[in-house]
C-alpha cells in the first residue's frame, strides 16, 4: 500500500491560476506561485492530500515548450518560491506532484538555441529528432526536424539518444533534491520511447521512496504503461468519456462497460492498475458545462470518489466552475482564481460540501481504494455495485433520472447499513438491502459498525507552518445530504440545538427524540419509522441523521 494509491488529487495549471502573462518576456520575476500558499489549507479540508501542478519550469508561452527544466518560470518567480510552496504542502500532508514535459522542448532551450548557431557543427545535433539541414520552417532557420502535435514550437527530443536520456535524468534528480517533490506526470507519455520510460522508472526507484511516475496516454491498453517496468499510473481517458457521456445519454451501461473493461484489464486485481481518475482538467471542457443535466454533478462525483482508480479534481471545478475551448485555444479552461474569489465561491457553493464529504468518505472507508469491484444492478438510468475489502462491502448506488428510485440489492453479510450521503439507516432484510436512491443523486451504504467507527468523526486540528499568511478558516456545518436534496444553494446555514445544548453533546436518547419530533413536523411518524430510529443505537450515524433535517 503506497500513498499514491490512497492520494485524491487536486490539479493545479499555474500560470493561468495566477494570471500570469501569456507570454514570457525573460526580463523580469514576478512572486505568483506564493499567490498559491493560501489556498493549500482549504485544498486540505475539501480531503485532497495530494498535488498535480504544472507545468512550472521557464518556457515562452503555455508551458509546455520549455526553454529551462532548472528554473521556476520567471512569471511564477524563483526556484526558492517553489521550494516553499512544495514545503508547506509537506506541512498539511500534501504530496506534490510536477509536470515532467521530456517528450519534447522549446525553441530557445540551450541546445536547440546551439543548432541555430552552429548549425551542422553543433554537438547537439542529434538531441532532437530528423534534423535536416537542407530543409526549412516557417521561422526560417534554414533546417527542418520533427515536431509534436504539427507544431514547431515544440521541438521533439530523440529519445534514443544517451546524452538525452542522461539529461532527462539529471533533471529528475535535480527537481528532487532542489524541491522535494514526490512524483512526475510525464506529458505525452503515450508517445514516448518505452526504453525511454524504463529510464526514468529506475531514475524514479532511485532518487526516492515511493517516487510516482504517472503518464498522459489517451488510449490504449494501459498495461503496456502500467507495470512494474514503466509507469505506475497512467490518466484514465476511457472513464472520463464514459462519465459524463453516460449521463448525458442516460445510459449508464456505458460507464458499467467501460469500467468492466478495464477491471479485467487489471486482471480484476484493484491493486494492480491504480489508474488517475478526473472528469475534466487543463485540456478537456469543464464537466459541469459538459453536463446537459447540471444535477448529474452529483452522481458523477460519486463515481468519481468511489469507482477502481484514484480521484482527481481540477481547479475551480469543485464549486462547478464553467469552461470551454474556443477557437482552437485552451485559455477558457485555465482561468484565473484569486484567493478572494476562492473564498467566495467555496463558501456559498453547494459543490464544495459535497467533494469534502466524498474526501472524507473515501479517504476513512479502504475498500473504496483497494476493494474488489462487483456491479450489483444496472439500468440506463440507475446502476449499483460493490466495494469489497477486508471483510466488509460498501455498496454505491446512483440515480440519473428525475424520479426516485428503489433499489433492493444483496447485503452481503452486514446486517445494516448507514447511508453516508443520505443519512439513512438501512436495515436488511434476507440478505437484501431496499433503499430509495433520490433522483439525480446517489448515496454510498456503509456496514453501521464500520460507519460508527470511522465516519463523522471530529477532524484533526490542522497544523500551519508559520508564514506571512493568515489563513481564513472555514467549518461545514451542515451534511452534503441538505444540499442533494434542495435544489437551491442554502445561504445562512445554522447548527441547530435543543435546550441549548449542541447536537454533538447530545446523548443517543436526546438524539433520537429530536429525530423524531423533526420527523413529526413533516408529517405523521410511523410505527416503522419509530423503529428504525430507536435501533439505531450509534451516536455518529445519529448525528448525521439530525442534522439532515432543514
């Protein structure tokens, strides 16, 4: 068990975060990377314990042609910036996670800059791919070599070459030692040599423990990436499609086939192929404009947290940001956010609750990241499996339709379960568990014993580095259940009391009864529901119960 497969990832683009220039003059340095600082502690609370951010080295425009792999983009700042911010995410518990773009450079990176001079005389001649002195270009250097993407901005390495390799390696090693960072996504990695890669997996295995290596590849079977000779993870494009196509279309038989497809690619071995989950980063449309249904955020977040494969969040999008590529450009998609507007947008949006309660779930629950995957029921619009690790099953359920839904699936061998989005309590009958999923939501069932011992508890105070920031604290009074269920965002949220006494000092009894008296103001009490408030005899799943009451 290594911490990258426990990590839920938040994804950062720097340059436009910050607001960066979208070109880069060289002649001077601006301090925007410790625009960032700030934010780590909220990232914190919303149950991210790692970072992706890049890319971040001296390039000429987007980032991706870079012109120096040793030096923090001058719009960003300095090397010593980066070296803080990395630190104070070390300090709340943060991995950190750097662009790696070894696939190919910019035009004014040191040795391409050599050719230009020196022409067939320079000694880097052969670090780039099929260069070809009696050729030309549209910037009329007089030679021609390979490119990637149809782009001559960007200069492709030739990845065969040892000088290359054992440059590559030494950046690696640099970018370790200089900044302590715990992994590289690889940029393109699914045109990369595979020698290549085997490379830089024994530079990863040497400069530090648990050091990750995860590649881009858009299609594929990922276990010519992911093994113990290459990667370690790679991005999980197949997923992402599948996650917002299959609401789109209500049809979840193709999230339920995609996911099918690629357990046995596994082997059916959820430990084998730890893939990088996300529903929208720095070059795909934002997900909540690609969703026709805005509700469907819900459901797709759930899978998102509870599906084989670890969870990433981009930027903005926990609170529902919208974006779009207009134009064959990618500026809509990487906007600025500055921390007021960050304050803002996570204290009045209802998206926030909910990936902090889906943080919190699945970082406390370990069979939603090494449980073996079972689907239990399957409609076009409705569709449940299980997560089974270490004796006990957590059953997810989700509900694309406008319509509530009953499901009655096999319980497995716990006898109740607690509904941690919901805040139901579920007791089974014959070994089957009947619940209703809410329309446009989901809920994620947990056995009552492992709920009561894991779940709701108070968090750990949070500990802060001493810096020239202070940072403005935020609590989340209320259960992601309020807000699944309202189809308005709650403003002036208040912790109600009875006799002036908090719901968490409460007793089971006192408890209860305030379950039931709020019950009675919606309506006449049943015998069944008496009944299944006084079997519930476990304080935290109480607490939840009471609070999702309006």
């Amino acid at each position: 068990m290594s911490w990258y497969s426990e990590a839920i990832f938040y994804h950062i683009y720097p340059l436009g975060m910050t607001g960066a220039p979208k070109i880069n003059s060289y002649d001077m340095i601006q301090h925007r990377l410790n625009k960032l600082l700030p934010f780590i502690v909220h990232i914190k609370k919303m149950g991210f314990n790692a970072i992706y951010i890049g890319p971040l080295f001296e390039s000429v425009g987007h980032g991706y042609e870079t012109t120096d792999y040793k030096k923090l983009d001058s719009r960003l700042g300095t090397n010593d910036d980066l070296k803080s911010f990395v630190s104070e995410c070390h300090n709340n518990g943060i991995r950190v996670v750097l662009d790696g773009v070894f696939n190919h450079t910019g035009r004014d990176f040191f040795a391409f800059k050599d050719i230009k001079h020196y022409r067939e005389k320079s000694k880097y001649k052969n670090w780039y791919c099929n260069v070809d002195f009696n050729g030309n270009n549209e910037y009329g250097d007089g030679f021609s070599y390979d490119n990637w993407g149809g782009y001559n901005l960007l200069v492709k390495l030739n990845q065969h070459n040892d000088e290359v390799r054992n440059y590559i390696c030494d950046v690696i090693r640099f970018w370790v030692q200089e900044f302590d960072i715990d992994g590289i996504r690889l940029d393109a990695a699914d045109v990369l040599d595979f020698g290549y890669m085997r490379k830089l997996r024994s530079i990863a295995n040497e400069v530090k423990s648990e050091f990750w290596l995860m590649g881009e590849v858009i299609h594929g079977d990922y276990n010519r990436w992911v093994n113990s000779d290459i990667l370690h993870s790679v991005t999980n494009y197949h997923l992402h499609k599948a996650l917002y196509s299959a609401h789109n279309d209500h049809n979840y038989f193709e999230i339920a086939h995609t996911v099918k497809r690629l357990y046995e690619m596994s082997g059916c071995n959820p430990m084998k192929l730890h893939l990088y989950n996300f529903v929208d980063n720095h070059d795909v449309d934002r997900i909540y404009t690609k969703l026709i249904n805005k509700k469907h955020f819900v459901p797709v977040h759930i899978l998102l947290y509870t599906l084989p494969g670890i969870p990433a969040i981009y930027y903005g999008s926990e609170y529902g940001i919208e974006g779009i590529k207009e134009h064959g450009s990618d500026e809509g998609l990487r906007p600025e956010i500055t921390y007021d507007q960050y304050l803002k947008n996570i204290k009045e949006n209802e998206f926030v609750l909910l990936i902090s309660q889906l943080g919190k779930i699945r970082s406390e629950n370990k069979a939603l990241t090494y449980g073996d995957y079972k689907e239990l029921f399957l409609t076009n619009c409705h569709y449940a499996f299980s997560r089974t690790f270490d004796g006990y099953s957590i059953i997810v359920a989700v509900n694309n339709s406008d319509d509530d839904y009953v499901m009655n699936l096999p319980a497995g061998i716990a006898n109740d379960y607690i509904g941690a989005i919901s805040g139901n309590h579920y007791i089974c009958n014959d070994g089957y568990v009947s619940f209703v999923v809410k329309s446009n939501s989901g809920d994620i069932l947990i056995p009552s014993k492992q709920f009561d011992s894991c779940m709701y508890s108070e968090p750990e105070p949070y500990e802060q580095s001493q810096d020239t920031f202070n940072y403005e604290n935020y609590e989340f009074d209320t259960q992601v259940s309020d807000l699944i269920c309202n189809k308005e965002v709650l403003n002036n949220i208040e912790v109600r009391t009875v006799k002036n006494i908090p719901y968490e000092e409460m007793s089971i009894e006192e408890l209860q009864q305030e379950i039931l008296e709020r019950m009675s103001r919606n309506g006449p009490v049943t015998d069944q529901m008496r009944k299944d408030v006084y079997e519930n005899v476990y304080h935290n799943s109480l607490l939840t119960w009471v609070k999702s009451f309006k």
